[in-house]
C-alpha cells in the first residue's frame, strides 16, 4: 500500500477549492417581476483559467484517490449505535489508550459514510472535513454522570470505552468495558477541541482544562487506515435499552 502524503496537499486543496468556488459560483439576481422567486443566472467559468488549474486538480484527485484500505461492510451513522460511530470512536481510544479511558464524539459531526470496498484518502475527508484536534478533559464522577446522561438523552452519540444499559425503568448504568477500570474522580475523555469546547450543548466540557494530543480527528482516522489492510465494521451493544 502507498504511503499516504496527504498533509503536503492540504494547502492545495484549499486554494483550489476557493478559486473553483469564486469561478463557477451562481449569481443570484431579482429582476423586475410580479412573482415571488430569485432567478439564478450562473456565470460560466473561464476556459483559460480551468486550462491553468487542471494539473493540480489532477495531481490532487490521485491523491485524493488514493486507497488506503479495505471494508468488509458499508459503515453508516444511526442511533443509539452504528459501525461508523464505534469505528471512528474505537480507534481514537485505541491510539490513546495510555492517556484516556473513554471517547466521546458526536453524531453531527461524522459527515458521510464510508462505503464498502475501497477506502480513500477523499472518502476520509469526506468524513471529517473539519479541522478539529484531538483533546482530552478529565472529568470527576458528577461530571461524568452528566456526560452518560448526554449520550443516553440524545438518543445515542459515538462513545468509546464504556457501557451503558437503560433498564426497564429509565435507570442509567454504566461500566467501563472490558477489564480494569478507571478512576471515578477523575475520568480522562478524549474527544474533540470542538465538544470540549462545549459544542454541541455539551457544557460539562466547558471552561476544562484541555490536553492537546498533538493530533485532528481525521489525521487519526487516516493514520489508522493507512496501517489496516481489512476493516470488519461491528456493533457490539454499548448502549442496550433493556426491554
């Protein structure tokens, strides 16, 4: 498999994705008339200027084309659990697991599927387009007990770590998954510096001390694929509803 040469590009891709969009945007006009409607006009792009930038859009497709690995399945996001929350969750945990017992992301911010077969650099990007860098906040056990709370009234968030049983009468219980287990006063969540920042309504983040990793969420997904040959996406019941 290639080596994966992404971070090189990224500057490219910025800068060509703004001229693209500044040459081929839609100019939206309201012309003179009795109805109630915008008439869009849509200016046609340059040839000469698309002439000058299709070398780079070629180099950065073979880039973006790249495979990086292989999926056994189709990994789509849904609640309360999916395949393509415990894979991003799983393998973030995976990389920092000497440093965090949980990780928590969120639903809105996994951005598409990643498709069965061929996985690329482009389909990761996709993902996560965001810039988002990898954090971890400690929490005591009120703090997390909020953060369970979040997860099980928001129907389900991509979680990691831990697992959470909702029995027959609405009582929340968790534990932590697999051995060993952790301290209750001082929980270490990894997660985004964009929920720690207390996005997404997530306020028992706010104003904590956060402890930077030294990677963005999507460097971590691509690293990750970049060193599996096979993927086997799974559920595995860490949030089960008791019936």
């Amino acid at each position: 498999m290639k080596s994966c040469n992404y971070k090189n590009f990224i500057v490219y891709i910025i800068y060509l994705s703004t001229l693209l969009t500044l040459n081929s945007c839609t100019t939206i006009l309201i012309l003179n008339t009795h109805q109630e409607k915008l008439n869009p006009i849509k200016e046609i792009p340059d040839s000469a200027f698309l002439s000058i930038i299709e070398p780079y859009k070629i180099g950065i497709d073979s880039i973006m084309n790249e495979v990086l690995c292989y999926s056994r399945s189709e990994m789509f996001k849904k609640k309360p659990e999916s395949e393509l929350g415990n894979f991003v969750t799983d393998l973030c945990l995976e990389r920092f697991s000497d440093k965090a017992d949980i990780c928590v992301m969120n639903y809105g911010g996994l951005r598409s599927a990643l498709p069965k077969g061929k996985i690329t650099i482009g389909d990761i990007y996709t993902l996560m387009p965001f810039e988002n860098e990898l954090v971890i906040v400690e929490l005591d056990a009120s703090e997390n007990i909020e953060l369970i709370e979040y997860i099980v009234s928001r129907g389900g968030e991509p979680f990691s770590g831990i697992e959470i049983i909702i029995n027959k009468q609405g009582e929340i219980q968790y534990q932590k998954k697999g051995f060993g287990s952790f301290d209750e006063n001082k929980i270490r969540v990894l997660t985004s510096d964009y929920l720690a920042n207390g996005g997404d309504d997530m306020k028992f983040f706010k104003d904590k001390k956060q402890k930077k990793v030294g990677l963005k969420v999507r460097d971590a997904i691509l690293e990750h694929c970049l060193v599996k040959d096979t993927i086997s996406p799974y559920l595995d019941e860490r949030i089960k509803y008791e019936k």
